[in-house]
C-alpha cells in the first residue's frame, strides 16, 4: 500500500515513519507547511516532498495519513476520499459536530474508508481488556472508569485554541468509554475547575474536570482528568462486571524498585503521550492497512469521531450550565 | 470507663466485646430485644443484662454505645445525653435529616459528647492516608475518588426499610469524601441502576450508583457504589493533588501468589466489612475513649452524621429528578 | 484445657495472654524467675504465680508451655512429660543435638504429646502456601527458596550466647524448607560473612549467611538470612514446581502508596516479628490444643526440632571448614 | 560505522537489523553456512550476502558481528581482530578457558576492540538497577540474588552439545553476578539436578540447579537456574545492600488484570527472550558502537567472557565433585 502523508509534525512524524519501516507498506510522499519538518522526516523516510495537492492527485497513492493542524481535517478528507484515498485522519474531525456531519456525508458518498486516530483503542492493553470484555470475562458492564491525567498542562495560547478541555483532551476518554461500554450513552453531566493553572480558568477553559454519563440501560460511566499529574502520564481504565472486575493501568519506566526505611519504591510512570502510546500507534496502523486491504470499514470510523465530539460537546455545556444533557447517538 | 451497650447484635456484639477486652474500660451491662442475644454476649463479655432503662438511669455508667435499630437511634440519643452519659451511636443519627437536627439541639444543650459509627475513618490504611494529606504530601487536593463495593446485596426486605442506596450505603462514602476533601461539598449529582438484582428496582431503589460533587473552590469528588462484587469487598480511596497522588487499596486475604501460565494470581481481598474493619472498630473506640476522657468532641460528630445524611438525600433527590442539587453545609 | 506458663518474658507473655484469651483454655499459673514479669502477667492474665515446681505438680494441669532460656528446655520438657503434661516448647530443644536425643527418648517414653513453637508455619500465608502445594497447584517441588531478614542485628552479648545465626535464626528456616520441601535434606553447604557488624565477626559468628541443600531426590533448598534489613522484617518463601511457582510474601503497615516525580511509593513492611506473626502465634496455640484434645501428635514435633538443629549444626560446620556437610535425617 | 556480519540465525538476525535500522551505521555484508539464513536477511537488511573470507578482507568493513555456532568464536575473532575489525562476538568465546586465553592475547596484541554479547547488562531493568546500586542507593552490597528460569527446556541434542546448564544458560548469571557485585567471587559451590527431564539427566547434564559464591570481602550471590517455568521467562536479580534493598523483575504481557472470585489474576510474564530482551539488544549495540567510536575498550569484555567461563567451569566441576571450587579471577 503506497501512502501520502499531509502534516509533518509530532504525530506525522510518528505515523510517517510507521508506515515506512513496513515491508507491505511504502511512504510515498509528504507534505507539510513547514520545509524543514518536510525535508527532515523525507530524509530520514525515503519519502519526496510534495504538495498536499500533488499528493491528493497523485493516483499511484492508495492512502493518505492526515496529521495536520485540526481546522484542516474535514477538507482534506473531504479532498482526500473524493480523491479516491483511503483516509486516516487524526482526531477530532473538528471542533463543530455539524462540519463533522457534513464531511461524513461525503466520506459516505464517495465509499472510501475512513479511520479516526483514537489510539488509545490500540493500547496493547486497553486493546486486551477490550476484548476480554466482550469475550465475557467480567460478565455484564455495569460501571465504567476513566482516568486520564497529563503530565503538565499545555500553554495556555494552546489551551485558547484547543474547544476546551472536554473537546481537546477528554475526547480519548468519551471514545473509550464508548469503547468499553458497547452502547451508547444518553446522558452526560460535567463538573470542572481550572485547579492547576489559574490562567487556564482566565482563559474560560478548565483543567480538572469529571463526567459522569448513563446508558439507556442504566451502565455507568465515569470519567476523571486532570492536566497534571507530578508521578507520569496516568492512563487507566477499570471496568465493573457482574463477573468480575478487569482493569489496566500504566507502565512503569523500569519494574526497579528499592526498599528502604522509606518504604518500597517503584519508578513513576512513562510520562510522555508518545513513548506510552508507542506500540498503539503502529497496531492503529495495523488496523488501517488489513481494513482497507480486506475492504472492511476500518474502526474507529469517522461516526466514532463524531459521537465523541457530540458527547464532548455535551460535557462541555453540563459544565456552563451546571445541567446533564442528554444526548441520542444510537441515531447516528 | 464504664460503659452500657445499647443492642447486642452483630455490630453491637464487636463494640461490646472490643470494650470488654480493654483494660482501661468495663462493659456494665447490656440491653437487647433479643433475650439470647444479649445472653450470649453477657456470657462471654461479663456485662449483666440489663433494660436500657436500667441502663441509661445507672449512675455509675459513664458512657452508653447505641447499637440497636436505626429507628430507634435519635431517641435513645437524646434519652442517653439527658442522663449524662458520654455516647456514641452507630450510623445514621435517622433517615430524617429534620430528626436529627433536633436530636443534636437536645445533645447541644446537654453538653454530652457524642461520637457517630463511620467506622472508615479509623481505618488504618484510610486514617494513614489522611494524616498525609493533611500533612501536604499530595499538595492541595484536586480529585477525590471513593469507591465501595459490597461482597453481595442485602436480601430486599433490607432494601425496601434502608432508605436506598444512598442513605444506607453511599452515605460512610459521602463521610469519607468529606474527611477527605476538608470542605464541604456545594453540589451534589447522582447516577442510580439496578442492573445487580431487579427486585432491588423493583422496590424503588438501585444497586449501582455514582455521584459527583464539587466544593465551593473547585474540588472534585466521585464515588461509585455496587451491591455486588465478585471478588470481595471492595474499600478504595484515591486522592489526586498539586504534588502528587495518595491512594489506599483493598487487603488481600493472605499474601500467596501463583503464577502458571494462566499468569499470576493473588487471593481475592478480604470479603466480610467486621474482617476488613475489625481494626477500624477498636480504634474508633480508642478514639472515643480517649476524647470522653480528655473531654474534647469525639469526631465524627453528631455535625458529621447530619452532614453526610443532608448529603445522602441530596443524592437520592439528584438521582429522583436528574437535576445536581445544591447543599449548604457550612451553615451547619 | 488448663495450662501452666513457665517463663514469662517477651514470648511466654505472647503465649500466656494468647490462653488467656480464649474461650476453651485457661491459664491457671505461671512462674518466672523475675518476680516482676510473673506478676505482671498475672494481673493482666488472671493467673496465679507459682513457681516451676508447683506448676508441675499441680494435677489440675494439663498442659504446660515452656518459654524459659534456651539451656532450661532440654530438663523442663522431660519434667513436664514425666508429670504427665502436654508440652509446648519455644524452639530450640537445645543446642545440643545429642541433648535432644536423649530429652526425645523421654518423651517418647512418657507417651505425653510435645510441640515445639516453630511459628512461622502457622503464618497465614506461609500456611496457605504449603497447604496449596499440598494440594499440588504447582505441581512436583523443585526449588524452595526462604529469605529470612532482621530489622536489626541482636547485641553481641547475646550474639555469644546463641548458639551462631545458623541456630539462633536459621532454624527457623531449616524448619521452613523441611515444611515445604516434605523431603529430607541429605547434604547442606553454608557460606556466612560478618558484614552487618565487626563485632559479630569478632564474637566468631556471622550476620550475613545463605545455604544450599539437596535432599535424595534431587530437590533443591536456597535459604539466605541477614541481621539487617533497613526496610523491616523480610520473611519471604517461594516455591518453584513442575507447574507453577508459589510465593508468599511480606505485609506493608499500610496500604497506602503515594506517586509523585519521585515514583510510587509503599509502606515499609512490618517491622517486629511479634507484630508480623501475632496471627501465627494465635494459630500455633489453636493447632497445639486441637492436636491434645484429640489426642493426635502435634506438629511440628519434638523431631522436627530435633532435625532443624541437626541442618543448623551442619551449616555451622560447613561454614567453619569450608565443605558441604551429609546429613540423615531420614532415619530420626 | 559499517558491519559485517557473521551468523545469520536468530541472533544473527536481530544484530543484523538492529544495524540496519541505525542511522549511524550500515549492514554492509552478511555470511552463513545457510543460503535461505543469509538471503533471508540481505533482502530485508540490504546487505549483500558474502562469504567470511571476502567480509574479513573487506577494509571498508569496520566492525563484525559474530553470531556463529560457539566453536567457530574464537578463530573467528582471532581472523577478525587479526584484519583490523572491532569486534562483537555472542557469549561464550568458547567452552574451554585455555582456548579463550590464547584467543584473549592475540586480541590483546591486536589492540582491536573486542565486545562480549552478555546481553542482559543492558536490559534497562537491570542496568538501571546497577547504576543506581553504584551510586549507592542500597549502601555496601550484601547479598546478590539472581533467579533465571527459561519457559521450557532446549532438545536434548541441543543439550549434549551445549557444555552443560552452568556453561550454556548460568553462564549470564555468573557474568550478571559480577556485574552486581562489583567484586571478583574466589570461590564456587554448586548443585544440580534433572527434575524437569530425565532425557537431560542421562546426557549427563542438569536442568534445575543453583549455586552459591563469596567474594573475599564476603559477599554472597547465590543463583538459580531452571530450565522450565510455566509461567514465563523469569529473570530476576536482587541485592540486598547494608541500606536498601534493589530488585528488578519481569515484564507481563500486558497491564491487564482481572479480579472475580478466584482472585486477582494479572498476565504471565513475557515468555521468550528475544522479547524480554530486545530493548537490551538495541542498548548493547549503542554501547559497542559508542565504544569503539570513542577508542574505549567496549564491556563486557573478553576477559569478562572468560571470567564468567571460569565460573561456570567451576560451577561444573562443583556439581561433579560435590565440593565447593575456589577461583582466582582478580589476576586475569
């Protein structure tokens, strides 16, 4: 499978060399605003710069990764599928659900696929307990938890442009939660504070927040974040059955530990997004190449963004206004 | 200290003999509905069987621990500190929060001391993680996190004279978050199912159940609850700060662990609360030993007990009509 | 059954309160050579005073527990058994392994019921441990391994008395790789340093020591003990079979951990051996009393001690010329 | 730097394409007796296939890797160093310690850069945890523990030709002993067995064994070996230190657990050593690369492949006599 990168930034680089240290899958070219992020990761890729739009109308290329900034996704899958490629585009689609619905409706009228970067569905071990929920292990769901804590909070210009805490950084966890549920939620309350860094509550944002959500049939879900968390990037998820509890929490830089008058002490956790989530970004890749070789609608599908981005929009306005929202996804 | 006890059955049997078995108190007598409950306890305690009349007008009884039906709780408060005596009930005060505030108006005039039965607070793990916080060592508290689970559920006929979910079981975990957070929640939503067992519904209540609160400054706090876990009885608490995170977990029933290649397995955790409080309850009665003695308010208080009831019905209002629910505490 | 304590110091008091605790036994006398301990105990046990004599001759005894110093036993178990008492005896018999011969004759003679307070198979979790190997869950035995560590090395003073860390601490390990293996050693090899302290060194003992051992079969025994552990009091076993491994660890003094920048950190484990085995203790009188009333040899037995002294002599031996030592305990 | 590469098998391999994948160093050439082994990995690497000769008299080859069968090592290093090439040669050098000597001076006058592939040095586990033990986290080294147990045991035909368990797989514990203790063992004692498949009894080899060593200051390590775990590839090392304790374990699979009523079950650990160890892999070639680079003498060193030889020699002649053997590293 020949693939055309758009955006050559951190995850770009990621997925671009992903793609190239494949044997069944070559990184044609790539395309960013930036020269030097374009010529660094074609040097060490093999791949030719190129324009997006060279890269669109270059019909030996079967797919195209778009890594761009967020306000240019719907676009360029728009371009891309009407183009002909297979498309896997990072989250969110965008910001407003309703350009989210109308790029889908052309994703859907050009019959090409499209896979929305959700990676932490690969997570080796999320991915794990995904599947040992549904073969059964815990018997029925009845609760849902969520935490996910960043390391340290993101510059608050980022913070400004990013739809706020619930759209930007919660949407992983609304994702997984539907991940884990297997059915839709119908409600979502929110609760907020700008707890770590005060400029982030000036900036109208929060960067401590929980959600609690339900599902017609009464499954539980309940989501924590925090911006900071002092011990490593916290990512855990638990899941309470009527058969039993399965859980996944995060891994340790080493398993060394001391002991001591102190007490027994462990490392603290892998505390960068891209060295956790390393082995989830080629399994996400993995996904996308059988799905599209096997002519299946690759999962998490461009819908899976958009009802994400619906319950992040619900979470965001319980939190104006101190009300649950309902929400009805099952229509979508 | 000499003590009446007030109710002989199962948790009036473990104060009884924890008072019996120290050396710097006396258990004196007993009263019990029951003839062989209290005989049996008599037996083997060395108290005599009393009526709690006889009890509450013996002079030389110093102290009386109420340990009978909850219905029965605020009048034998208020019948206890008019006699003079020290006393600590079991929770709740009453299912009405009205009741309650009038019973601490009679404990408030008579100047009586009176300690409330939330036992986790003595909790070796939890009174541990307390003293820390409160030391700094997780810097300024951001997210409580409280989760209770129970071995199995209550037979309905319990269910349906409990007061629900919240006032019966949640209602140590809104103590618990209180303790924690050291400010008193504004708002209070609640999430309920009865996805464990449908008589449970079937009467009105639920069996699974979460709920979010946030204070005045921001703090979160989320507590979830099941009637059923597989695996034990499930008793975690997590709190995240500014400068780190501080957590207490469940203990497993011994240390041996098995690894084949089914992977490695530990013992399940500790399933009966008198097995994993049996601690808890001798150093809650160290606690109010001590404070009788040394003449200072037990905690926690009859405040305490009103607060988390207050908390408790918001709870069941939020779960009732959908909407968070405003409380005001700090008043109190 | 009604008991008679001689000795009591630090672990008569253990055991004499354990007694007096207990519905089904009463400790009716107890004798020591300092008059303030006897009386101590007395007062808080309800025991009478006595001297070792008395105790002896008293009919109404039917059992005797002896916790006077290590060079007293060898004389009071044969004057025990000869009166016609069940008798349990603090490890070990004596020092002396010909002393124990002749003492074991004795008792054998009497037909009287002798256990020896090898406590560390009463542990919970040691005792689950082998209860489940038993049963086979790993399979055919292949190599035990027992780590035992102090808080703190003991004074040198004492240090001259014991007999050498392989008598005085390491028995308690022999006992322990018997338990588990259920096969006897035939050959012992023991390497000891004196790194913890000089002193120990100069007193011609070591603080720092590890044996091999192998019984007929082929199974293997690794045992390493230090005086010093700056975390607690490390008592650790493992078992490696044929199709599973086993291990049972230590118990933290909470179950707290916190996470910051500096990793996550656990309790220190427990620290006293009396506060680590208080359930052992407990255990050891239980299992003592049943075996008498049901007029069943108690285990371990006067050979069991018999034989961790004779592994004990033997890596003292092979410690002091540098080769491994044969040794037969089938035929005791 | 550029590589040749000697040995295509599964070590060969993953040296092969760890170099591959560098950007600071190319797979020129590779060599094996095997056409499909060598075409297999020139077509993925990019490396011709060539023979030894032509890879050794190539001078633009700067350094070799050699992953042949053990009694080629030592002519080939020899040939190697004799032509000019740093070299990376797989443990042992040889399975006699005179050949190693001999071979040893000839490197010696070469003055070329000779690495020995004791690849769990550099497992960031295990290395973390020397460099933490060498900045004196746990104070002076006590006790050093190493436990290797492998998921099943090689063919008994392997076996016959592999010089024995304490050769062909204790071997990486002797040289992780030393690397731990920091200081020369003067003496051997070893035990063994053929618990897990008679087959290896009758060739005359063992395939559960342990051993114990002191240093001349005192210092134990003990070690041991099985050749079957059902659990997975355990690899574990512990030192106890006069002010801590350092343990360093396995890795499960995934961070999955899930608890019902049998339990709290977590995954086997990782079961094969191409897994557990490819981390290390990648960091011994960034060492011998950085060393040679640097004109540093690369460790371990030859003479660290024939010291840990010597141990394991030994360790052989131990289990054969029944009695402890002394050594005399400190002059080699």
């Amino acid at each position: 499978m020949r693939f055309g990168l758009l955006g050559a930034g951190r995850i770009g680089r990621i997925h671009g060399l992903n793609v190239a240290a494949r044997g069944d899958a070559t990184l044609v070219a790539l395309a960013d605003a930036s020269h030097d992020a374009a010529a660094s990761l074609a040097a060490v890729s093999g791949a030719k710069v190129a324009s997006a739009e060279a890269i669109l109308s270059d019909s030996s290329i079967d797919a195209v990764l778009i890594c761009t900034p967020t306000d240019t996704h719907a676009d360029l899958i728009e371009a891309a599928v009407s183009a002909g490629k297979a498309v896997f585009c990072e989250k969110p689609v965008d910001l407003d659900a309703a350009r989210i619905r109308r790029c889908l409706d052309i994703v859907a009228k050009s019959g090409k696929p499209l896979m929305i970067g959700f990676n932490r569905r690969f997570d080796p071990n999320f991915s794990a307990l995904e599947k040992r929920l549904r073969m059964g292990e815990a018997g029925a769901i009845e609760i849902v938890s969520v935490i996910s804590r960043d390391p340290s909070p993101p510059p608050v210009d980022y913070v400004k442009r990013s739809g706020g805490l619930f759209r930007d950084m919660m949407i992983h966890d609304f994702d997984m939660a539907r991940f884990l549920l297997a059915e839709e939620p119908v409600e979502v309350f929110a609760l907020g504070s700008a707890l770590v860094d005060p400029a982030i509550g000036a900036a109208g944002d929060v960067d401590t927040a929980a959600v609690l959500m339900r599902t017609a049939s009464g499954k539980i879900a309940q989501i924590s974040n925090s911006r900071r968390a002092s011990y490593g990037y916290d990512q855990r998820i638990e899941v309470h059955g009527s058969q039993g509890m399965l859980r996944a929490g995060n891994i340790h830089e080493t398993t060394v530990e001391i002991a001591t008058g102190a007490g027994f002490r462990a490392d603290p956790v892998q505390n960068f997004f891209l060295e956790r989530y390393a082995g989830a970004y080629r399994a996400e890749l993995d996904a996308f190449i059988a799905a599209v070789r096997d002519r299946r609608q690759p999962a998490p599908s461009g819908q899976d963004g958009l009802k994400a981005q619906i319950l992040a929009d619900a979470a965001t306005e319980s939190r104006r206004t101190g009300k649950p929202v309902a929400v009805a996804l099952e229509t979508i």
